[in-house]
C-alpha cells in the first residue's frame, strides 16, 4: 500500500469512527504530520553573539577542505561564497554535519566559541541538503524545539530568498515570534504552519536563520 493510499484509509477510518464529518480536517492533519516526510537535525550555538545560519545555502559551494591529524577532511559549512554574493547580511556557517569553531580557545583565557550541527535518527544534513537539489520538497511545517529546560528564545528572524546568476531578488523576511504565544503550554517550542503557501526547499532557495547565543534546538521540517 503506497503512502497515499494508508493517509486516505487513515483519514477515512478516524473520521467516521471518532470524529465525524466536521473534525475531517484535524484529523487529516495530524495523521499526514505521523505518518508525512521530514527532516530533524540539531543546532547548538556556544558563542556569546547570535549566529546566522543558511539552513539551504542555494547553489552556493560550501566545500572547505580541513587539515587535520589524521589528513584531509571536507567540511561543507564554509559560507564564503554566499557571503561574496552579497545578496544578504554576513552568515556565520552554512547547516552541514559536524563542529564549525567561530573563535578558537586561548588557553587560560577563553573557551571556544562553536557551532554544532548534527541530524538526527542516523540521517545526515549532507543527505538531506544533496536530496533537495535534484528533489524539490514542499515545506508544510515546521517546529523549533529549545532542548534545554530554559524557555526558548524566539525573537529571531529567518530570511529567504530565491536567487540566481542574472539578478537580486526580493529577500522576504519571517519573524518568529509572531508564531509564539505567550500563553501556550509549552514555552520551549514554536510551531510555523505555512498553510497554503508552502515554502519550496529546492536549489534556488536560500534561507537564512538566526540562532540566539545559547540555544540548542531540535528543528523538523515537515513535507
């Protein structure tokens, strides 16, 4: 049975055993969000200053080859040519697997200030990032979750933009904290909903998050 066929038995079966005609679209709601595509992956900011990630980098090259110990390693996280672009202010790292060092440690002085980056349940960033562009993924939702017991800081904001080789576009800007209530339950998670216009995760797109000092979050996007 395709994924099509079990979300419209699923629907079907809910709603005319529990929930009647009215609620359809609740339930079709959360059974597409159990049962729908997504993507999960970590972000941990140690510096003191907010750091600016492109979640989607568009075309832009990320490889950096790192000279370690134990020989060569590539590192998909290096902004710079995004950066040289000019189409937005200054990103710190672009979201790839692994530890980006914004300030190395000084001994007796200070630790280093780092950004880590990781998916989750064994899939990799490299994967998804790789998957899109060939695979373009309608973005229904997405969910922000602060993994620690301090309440999340959301007053940040995510910038996106369509670009290409010819000319500037228009960088549209999301502000967070306008999905945020202060009354919710939960004050470590926010919840975006694109409704109907679905935000298309594809080689063209850059996207730009801010992520406040001290965060850890769990970020899944929902397709």
């Amino acid at each position: 049975m395709t994924r099509e066929e079990i979300l419209s038995q699923s629907k079907e079966v809910l709603t005319n055993k529990f929930t009647g005609e009215k609620n359809m679209s609740l339930v079709a709601t959360k059974v597409s969000e159990a049962i729908g595509k997504k993507f999960q992956f970590k972000i941990k900011n140690t510096c003191e200053d907010a750091v600016r990630i492109a979640i989607v980098p568009a075309y832009f090259d990320t490889l950096k080859l790192i000279s370690t110990q134990s020989g060569i390693v590539k590192s998909y996280s290096d902004p710079t040519a995004l950066n040289a672009a000019g189409l937005m202010a200054a990103v710190d790292a672009v979201l790839s697997d692994g530890t980006v060092v914004v300030t190395a440690a000084v001994s007796g002085e200070n630790d280093a200030e780092e950004i880590i980056m990781s998916g989750v349940n064994g899939r990799t960033i490299r994967e998804f990032l790789k998957y899109r562009e060939t695979n373009a993924l309608q973005l229904k939702s997405m969910t922000i979750k602060e993994n620690t017991a301090n309440e999340g800081n959301f007053e940040h904001e995510m910038e996106l933009c369509k670009v290409n080789p010819f000319n500037r576009q228009v960088t549209e800007t999301i502000e967070t904290s306008k999905f945020y209530d202060r009354y919710q339950y939960s004050k470590t998670k926010l919840d975006i909903d694109f409704g109907e216009n679905e935000l298309e995760i594809c080689d063209d797109l850059l996207w730009v998050m801010t992520v406040p000092s001290g965060s850890d979050y769990t970020i899944t996007l929902r397709f």
